[in-house]
C-alpha cells in the first residue's frame, strides 16, 4: 500500500467497501516506505492504515475502526 509502485493496490480500493477491510502487515521483510530497509514490525500496521485513509478520503481512526470490526466479523464466521 506504502510502496511507490504498489499502484495497482491502491486501484482495486474503491471496489471494496472500506467495512470489508482488514489491514496488517504480513511481510518480515516488506517494511512501510517510512521503515524500508528494516524488520517489519506489527506496529507499522499504523503506517498502513494511514495510507489506506487517505486513499480512501477518511480519518486514519476510521480506518482503524472499521478494519477491527471487520476482523472480529471475518474471525466469528471462521470460528463458526
């Protein structure tokens, strides 16, 4: 999402509702732009959500909010 070429991720947003989103950091490797070149860590995610919020025209605590909720939504359907 961070990346300078990652367009094509930034693309397929607004075809998701921004309440289907999760948003996390999966890559040892793959840091934000702001931490290139070091361990990724799980509190970058914030790095993340920032972006995805301004792609998406919001408030990075919107972002925040609505990918908590669609993850405990994702996890009750996976636990059922």
């Amino acid at each position: 999402m961070t990346f300078k070429k990652a367009e094509n991720v930034r693309e397929a947003l607004p075809f998701f509702g921004a309440d289907q989103l999760l948003v996390e950091t999966d890559s040892r490797y793959l840091a934000p732009v702001a931490y290139r070149g070091q361990r990724n860590e799980h509190a970058y995610v914030v790095e993340v959500a920032a972006r995805v919020a301004v792609e998406l025209g919001c408030e990075p605590g919107e972002i925040a909010r609505l990918s908590r909720e669609s993850f405990f939504r994702f996890f009750a359907k996976v636990r059922a």
